[in-house]
C-alpha cells in the first residue's frame, strides 16, 4: 500500500471520528443543556459541538491539502487554515456575545470536552499509524 493512499485513509478515518465523537457530545451536551437551560441550553450545546466540529474538519482538510504540496505550501496551507479558525472563533464569539439564546457554561463546556476529545482523537491515530516518514 502506497503511503499517500494510507495517509489519506488515516485522515478519512480521523475525520469520521471525530464526527462521531463530536455528535455524541452534542447529544449528552443538548440533553445537559436542556436540564440547566431549556432550549437555550440545547442550542448551546449544539452550537458549541458543532464549531469544534467545523475546527476539525478543517484541520483535517489542510492536512490533506498541504500533504499534497512542498513544505512550504504545506506550512502556508496549515497555517492559512489556523489563521481562518482563529479570525473566525473571534467573529463567531463577538456575534454571540450577549445574545440571550446563548447559555455560556454550556457552549463553553461542549466545546471543550470536543476539542480534548478531537485531540485525543488525532493524537491515537498519528501515534498508531504506520506511515513511512522517509519514502525510498
């Protein structure tokens, strides 16, 4: 099996399980949520689940994109994608700051538990994999 080929399924897979992951997070997260907030908290939860999400993903999908290019397409791909998760989480976070639908304590726990869980995620699968460093 060519590396390429199994670098690819190595990011197919993590992505398919962090989208796992992230949606029992926001099962268990709406279902908190509705207990400490009502809808609010379930839109939280949501909210919450789903831009970790979206930050995976696109972690995910510069990896796959950079891989294809030198190193420094790949460091400008990689580092292009922080760059956009970084302005984006700002915007994001000033449009939802004092809204009334938005309960903190919720987002920010949801978010958290799936970013540690997305990390963990990624760091099993690259520890894991047996991807050739050096092709030869």
């Amino acid at each position: 099996m060519k590396a390429s080929t199994t670098a690819d399924q190595l990011f197919k897979r993590v992505l398919g399980q962090t989208a796992l992951l992230t949606g029992l997070i926001a099962s268990l997260g709406s279902l908190a949520g509705y207990f400490v907030e009502g809808q609010n908290g379930v839109i939280s939860a949501l909210i919450g689940s789903a831009l970790a999400f979206v930050f995976g993903a696109l972690t995910v999908i510069s990896m796959l994109v950079g891989r294809k290019l030198s190193l420094a397409g790949f460091f400008g791909v990689v580092m292009g994608g922080w760059l956009v998760k970084l302005i984006g989480f700002a915007l994001l976070a000033r449009s939802l700051q004092g809204a009334e639908f938005i309960n903190g304590p919720v987002l920010f726990l949801t978010l958290v538990a799936a970013i540690l869980g997305s990390l963990v995620i990624d760091s099993i699968a690259v520890l894991s994999a047996r991807i050739p460093v050096v092709e030869g």
